[in-house]
C-alpha cells in the first residue's frame, strides 16, 4: 500500500505543478481552456489519492474488527488504528478543503486580473492555487507517516498471531 500511495499522491503532485504552470500562461482566454480541464482534473485526483490514504484505515479497522471477534488479534490494535485514522481523516478534510476551495474560487473567476461576480478578486484562487503543491506535499507525508505505522501495527498484531503470509523465499 505505501508504494501504491506514494505513486498516486506523486503522480498528484506533478499534476498540481502542470496545472499550476498553465495557469500562470493564461491570457484572456488563451490556455483558458487547457488550466479549466487541468484544474477540475487535479481537483479530482487530489480528493481521490486523499480519500485513497483514508480507505486504507478503514479496511484495516474492519479486517482488525473481524480478527478480534475471532479472538486472532488484540483489543489495542484497534485502538491504535483509529487513532491513525483519526489523524488521517484531520488530514484529509484540510486537503480536500483546501482543493475545493481552490476549484471554487477558481470557478468564479470571470476575467484574468478582474473582480468575479461576487467581488472575489483572482487573486485569491492564484494564491490558493499556489499553496496547492505545498499543502498537499506536507500533508501527503503525513499521510504516508500514518499508512507507515497503520500497515507496521497491522503487521505486528498478525505476525505474533501467525496470520500473515511469508513469500516463499526458496529460490
């Protein structure tokens, strides 16, 4: 799981940059067009790989709730995943807010440079757009931290159980 998470969320980020970079060529509306699909599509990305890195806990907890009603793993290891998917899901809903809030404020841009229908000013969804790299690199590492000691506690409880499969290492 954390090699697939660190594929999506950094397939994200470049995708993040790209848009980002092709908002800063728009002009009227030349590459209009290119940064609209970009952004919807990295808004969308970005809420997936994000609800991605809290699914994880979620199975987890379930596959660790069946495991203690069959008596194969200990009460603490519940506990200690819903904290890590406590701290996940804090994670999350600042980076999917801020994602929506970037696609919204870039929704009602109307002109480059000009004031939108409600008086919003371009510049806060250049400045929300901005952040977009760095919020989601900060909290994509969080993230990777909690799916780290999620998948090392899950490990550990199986493992002393004698649940967890070993790959056969015979040449």
């Amino acid at each position: 799981m954390r090699l697939i998470f660190v594929i999506l969320a950094g397939g994200d980020l470049l995708l993040i940059c790209v848009t980002a970079v092709v908002g800063l060529l728009v002009q009227g509306q030349e590459h209009y067009f290119q940064h609209f699909v970009l952004g919807l599509l990295s808004a969308l990305y970005t809420c997936f790989v994000h609800v991605v890195a809290f699914m994880t806990f979620v199975v987890s907890m379930r596959i660790t709730q069946e495991a203690i009603a069959a008596g194969r793993a200990d009460a603490r290891l519940a506990r200690d995943l819903q904290v890590c998917k406590s701290r996940t899901l804090f994670m999350v809903l600042i980076a999917i807010g801020w994602t929506l809030a970037t696609a919204v404020l870039g929704a009602i841009v109307t002109e480059p440079r000009q004031a939108a229908a409600w008086g919003v000013s371009t510049n806060w969804h250049f400045a929300a757009g901005i952040g977009m790299a760095p919020v989601n690199l900060v909290i994509f590492v969080r993230e990777y931290l909690e799916i780290r000691r999620g998948v090392g506690l899950f490990d550990e409880a199986f493992e002393r159980s004698g649940n967890v499969a070993r790959p056969d290492t015979r040449g």
